[in-house]
C-alpha cells in the first residue's frame, strides 16, 4: 500500500523527500541582502555556537513581520553543496520557521 504525502511545504515541491533537518534556537541575527537572507540562530546548551540558515530574499519577505531577534524558533532545512574554485561550499536553505 502506497503511503499519501500529507506533509505539504510551500517552498519545497519535490514529493520524494519528506524528511527534513530541523533545528531549534534563538535568533541573534537577522541579515537582509537583495537576493538571500539570513537568520542567525544560538544553539546548544551545555556549549552553544551560532548558525547561520539562507533563504531567498523573496521567502524572507513571508516571515519578515513574524520573527525577530530574541525570538525562539525551529527551522526546518536542507543542505547543499558545490565545488568551485578548489573548495567544496555547503549552505543550509531555510524552509520553514516556526515558533520553538
């Protein structure tokens, strides 16, 4: 018996994965440039560390009034990576925020 798709994300339209990373944390910084934007989150407990999500300029303009620095939240991602110029560069891609 197939198993129906009933996690439905407007950003991501690939029906073949489901599963994503998420992580949790408090947003220490947010950077707004004219094609990507970041969220920078503190993480961790026992020894915490920043890290810092992408997304489209375009996409941050949906969560821009909805989250702000301070503010504990859960970030569903996905990873990419590239070669280029001698060096593998990975980003995580925000798909989703939502309140922790």
């Amino acid at each position: 018996m197939e198993q129906e798709n009933v996690y439905i994300d407007s950003f991501n339209r690939n029906d073949k994965q489901l599963y994503f990373n998420q992580i949790r944390g408090v947003i220490t910084e947010i950077n707004v440039d004219t094609d990507w934007c970041s969220y920078t989150l503190n993480v961790g407990h026992e020894n915490p560390r920043l890290v810092n999500l992408s997304l489209k300029t375009a996409h941050y303009e949906t969560y821009k009034d909805k989250f702000s620095v301070g503010e504990r939240v859960m970030i569903r991602f996905f990873l990419t990576s590239r070669y280029k110029h001698g060096r593998w560069h990975t980003n995580a891609n925000i798909l989703e925020i939502l309140v922790a």
